[in-house]
C-alpha cells in the first residue's frame, strides 16, 4: 500500500513517491504559501533564550559599568 500524507497547507491527499514532485506539498502553489509564512514569521521554531538578561542585573552587570575600561 503506498504511504500519503497530508498537505500540510491544504491538507489534500499527497502520495509519497519519486513522481510526487513537491511533496511534502500537493502543488507548487501550497509550497509557496508555506514558504511565503515562513518568511512573514507566520511560523517559528521556539527556542530558548541562552540566559536571561535580568539575572545579568543581579549580578552587578549594569549596563553603565559594562563597557568601562578598568
């Protein structure tokens, strides 16, 4: 049996095979949509900040001293 997903725009029926040639996608035109949300930051992977920037602050790290020379 062969394996189909869904469109992830459009959610259309798409078998997974060497002949299908956007998948995951039904057509170019669903590609393009998904891309066009990526590039208008309608998706996003959500990451985690590397630290948190008032814990920098209650440190002793102000931001006047920072760039000081000593």
């Amino acid at each position: 049996m062969p394996t189909t997903v869904k469109c992830p725009t459009c959610q259309k029926e798409v078998l997974w095979s060497k002949e299908s040639q956007f998948k995951p996608f039904c057509s170019e035109r669903c590609k393009l949509i998904d891309l066009g949300d990526w590039a208008s930051e309608k998706h996003a992977i959500p990451v985690k900040p590397e630290f948190d920037p008032e814990l920098l602050d209650s440190l002793g790290y102000e931001e006047t001293d920072f760039f000081k020379d000593h």
